[in-house]
C-alpha cells in the first residue's frame, strides 16, 4: 500500500514537472519568437539605411521594375506601361551625332584679334601680289578672373569768406556705416554662401589669392551687418502670410556651435501665383508651438507632411489641411527596396496604385484649376477608393517597414485625399522641400552655425535668395539693390512689402 501511494506521489510529481517544463519551454518560444521579430526589424533597418545611402532614390514603377498582377485594379493609363510597350514596338534607332552644347555668346563683350601674314609672306611664289580673299573666323570664350578696384568718394568743399561758411558735398549714404565694402560686394560674398554654398573662409583665401587679404571673421561681420539692416524685409514678409490662400510647411535641422546642441530650420511656402515667397525662421525647438505662433493668423489651405507638430493646426475650423503624397510612396518604396525584392507584394501593388495618381498630376500639370478639379475627381478618385479597400483589409506587423507605410497611409487618409476637392492645391508639399534642399546642401559644407542669432539672420539671407530664385530675379543685383535701400525702410521714404521679391518692379534689374 504503501509503495502504491509512493508510486502516486512520484507520477504527480512528474506530471508536475511536464508541465513546469512545457511552461517554460512555451515561454522561452515566445521570447525567441519577440527577439526574432527584434533582430528582423533591425536587418530591415540596416538594409534600408543601405539602400538610402548606395542606392537608387527613384520612385518611379520603371525604375522600380514593378510588375502590375491584379486585374482587379483599376485600368488607368500609366506612363510607365505606355514606355514599357513603346520600349518594344519601336525598333532601335540611331542617334545623329550633333556637337556639343553650345554656349550663348551673345550678351558677351567681343574682342577681336586679327591674324595677317608678314609682308614678306604675300607675295606668292610665282611673284605676284596676294590679294585679299575673304577670312575665317573661329571664336573662344575666355573667362576674366574677378578683380578688386578702390572707390574714392571725394566731397568737394566751399567756403565763403565773407560769411565763413563752409558747403560740402554730401556723400551718398553707405549700406553699412563705417563698412569699406560696396553693396554689390557683400551681396557678392553673401550669395556665394547662401546660394552657392561657399563657405567664409573658402571665400577668404580666395580673395587672398586675388591680393586681398580679408579675414572669414571680417566677412562674417558684414554679413551679419547686412541681415541687420534688412530685417525689415523679414517683417514685411511674415506680414503677408495670412493674405495668401496657400502654404506649405516643413522643417528640417541646424546645428549651432554656441551652444552645442541641434535647432530647426521652419519653412513655409506660399503656393499663390501673384504672392510666391519662401519664409525660413529657426528655433530651437521642433515643438508646435513654433508653427502655431507663425501660423496664428492664417486662414487658408496647408499643406504638410504626417508630422504629429502641426496637429493642432489640423483642429482649426479656419485651416483647410493637405497631406504629402510624396512622404507615403516614399514609405512604400522603402518596403519594396528592402523587404519585397521579388517585388509582387501588396506593397509593390499599391505603389503602383499610388504612381498612377502621379501620372495623372503629369496629364493635368497643364490644366487651370476648375479643370484640374473635375479630371481629379474623374481619374483619380477610383484610385483613391481602390488604395481604401486595400489598406483596410492588409493585416501586417505594425513595427515592420510594410506596418509603418500601412500605419503613415491609414493616419494620413483624410488629408491624403483632401487634394482632389481643390484643383490649385498639388499632390504633394514637394515644392518646400525643393526650396530646403539649397539649405541641406550647404550645411555639407559648412556643417553649423555659430549661435540662434546667426542662424536667425542666415534664415532671413536663405528666405530672400530663394524667393528671388522663385520669382526669377537674380539674387545677386537684388540684394545690392535692397542693400542700398536700407536707410530708405529705415525713415520710412520706401515701403518694405515693395521692396519683397514677390512685389519689386522687376524692371529695376533688366
């Protein structure tokens, strides 16, 4: 009996064991199986930071060789199946040799250099005289290297001896008191930093080389000065916001020196035709307190990327919101890059959806705005609804690539689709970020700034240059003019809205 009641107690120990065991094994699966799903998203990570540094950044369904599979989607003509059956109906043909890219000479100075033969040499071998027969002429572009020239401004005086009077002269007014350079040399220096991406010191040994020894912190100075002396421009241009109907927002970041830490660089972009302008202003922060403040009293359609910053702009009855196209196939283009290389997923699917509704911006690029309207709500919006269905019933992991896209696509829907109701408003907000790349790419080579308050008065410089940019004035002759007009906003004799780029009279610069 008493073994028996052992053998019991020995099998309800094991049974207990089994269990503790399968319990365990279970729960040790369940953290393979998490930690698994860690080590995935972090390859997707790694290949897709790869893929963004050495690859491709096309997003087109050509270059992505995509494969449209599913019947069911709506037929819509695509440029990229019209270049696909082109590419093979049309048998190869070669191209006529032509010379290379011709320069237009007409607006340059013309120096002409005759070549004669020697006296001695026009007389022919048979002893007769050679008489004139016509000429060729063959034509080089030289380049003359800029050069440096001192300006004396010599006020003659007058004196009455009688009355002991003394007249002078009066001396024109300077853009920078006590400054020995010109307007149109710190407008020189200044667009060859905010334009071309010239850094300050590289500026000074060049001009080093030219015999002028200028020191980067002397330029440095005058174009501090001169952000200065223009920073009635900067208020006369955030006064128009709330006047134009739409605008654009992003940002993107800036490193200061003093202190050490990352800022942002806020633009907004007006899209109306008569009142295009760029405003660019930094913060510290990328809080949404930044947009509110500048956005206060706008009234209007905007139009911005998914970020979380402009939500409570969303929630305002007077502001009429737009998504970015761009930032959502982005997301889907990463998916197909990484983590569906045999491209027949639903991600390629919709992406193909989604470069349809770009293919049809390309057909109505042309279009007024009425028209627009009504070819979006004919083409587009079966696309649309196709795009619906098929992000509600795709089941994925939310941290995965495709889960992100899916996520961004769902949160964004309303304002993704708002587009199609406004015929002026584009499919995306890539026109600000056309305006922030000359930004990106200058802070290559310059990397920082050295405090807020520089990178508050290199925003002003940036927001004039490519508002000059967009309103086809050259940012050179602009920035000498304003220059010599600042003493002019300062008593008021000029209004500073007519001074904008948007509003000057182009003619001045003809």
């Amino acid at each position: 009996m008493e073994i028996l009641q052992k053998t019991q107690e020995d099998c309800l120990s094991s049974e207990d064991t089994i269990s503790f065991l399968q319990a365990k094994i279970d729960s040790q699966q369940q953290e393979i199986e998490s930690l698994q799903k860690q080590v995935d998203w972090f390859k997707d990570q790694f290949n897709l930071a790869s893929q963004r540094h050495f690859g491709k950044s096309s997003e087109t369904s050509v270059s992505l060789n995509l494969v449209l599979f599913d019947e069911a989607m709506p037929k819509q003509s695509s440029a990229d199946d019209e270049a696909a059956t082109e590419e093979k109906s049309i048998a190869y043909v070669r191209k006529k040799k032509t010379k290379g890219r011709q320069i237009d000479i007409s607006k340059f100075p013309k120096e002409q250099k005759v070549h004669d033969l020697e006296d001695n040499e026009k007389i022919c071998s048979c002893g007769q005289a050679l008489e004139p027969a016509g000429q060729d002429v063959s034509i080089q572009v030289d380049h003359i290297p800029e050069t440096f020239q001192v300006i004396e401004h010599i006020s003659l005086k007058y004196c009455c001896r009688q009355c002991e009077t003394i007249k002078s002269a009066k001396k024109p007014e300077t853009a920078l008191p006590k400054c020995t350079a010109t307007p149109g040399f710190i407008a020189e220096v200044i667009t060859k930093k905010y334009e071309y991406h010239l850094p300050l010191h590289r500026q000074s040994k060049m001009f080093a080389q030219l015999g002028a020894n200028i020191p980067d912190n002397t330029l440095g100075n005058w174009v501090m000065r001169a952000a200065e002396a223009l920073e009635p421009l900067d208020k006369a241009a955030r006064q128009q916001i709330p006047n134009v109907n739409l605008l654009q927002a992003d940002e993107t970041k800036i490193k200061t020196l003093k202190p050490n830490k990352d800022g942002y660089l806020w633009g907004y972009h007006s899209g109306d035709s008569h009142n295009r302008f760029i405003i660019f202003e930094y913060a510290a922060s990328r809080g949404a307190q930044v947009p509110n403040q500048t956005l206060n009293h706008f009234r209007g359609k905007l139009q911005t990327d998914g970020y979380s910053g402009y939500n409570d702009l969303r929630t305002k009855t007077t502001v009429i919101n737009f998504g970015c196209w761009d930032h959502c196939r982005r997301k889907f283009t990463d998916v197909i890059k990484v983590a569906d290389k045999e491209k027949k997923g639903k991600a390629a699917e919709l992406l193909l959806l989604i470069n349809q509704l770009y293919e049809i911006e390309r057909e109505a690029k042309d279009f007024d705005v009425g028209e627009r309207k009504r070819y979006r709500q004919e083409k587009s919006k079966p696309i649309l609804d196709s795009i619906q269905d098929q992000i509600v019933a795709v089941s994925v992991l939310p941290k995965s690539l495709f889960g992100v896209a899916l996520t961004y696509i769902k949160n964004q829907w309303p304002y993704l689709t708002e587009y199609i109701h406004h015929g002026e408003v584009p499919i995306s907000n890539c026109w600000i970020e056309n305006q922030i790349r000359p930004f990106a790419v200058g802070r290559k080579n310059w990397m920082f700034t050295g405090t807020p308050e520089s990178a508050k008065k290199a925003a002003l410089l940036y927001s004039l240059i490519q508002s000059c940019k967009m309103n086809n004035i050259q940012p050179r002759a602009y920035l000498e003019y304003v220059l010599n007009q600042t003493h002019a906003m300062r008593r008021g004799d000029i209004s500073s809205t007519l001074l904008l780029p948007q509003f000057i009279d182009k003619s001045i610069f003809s």
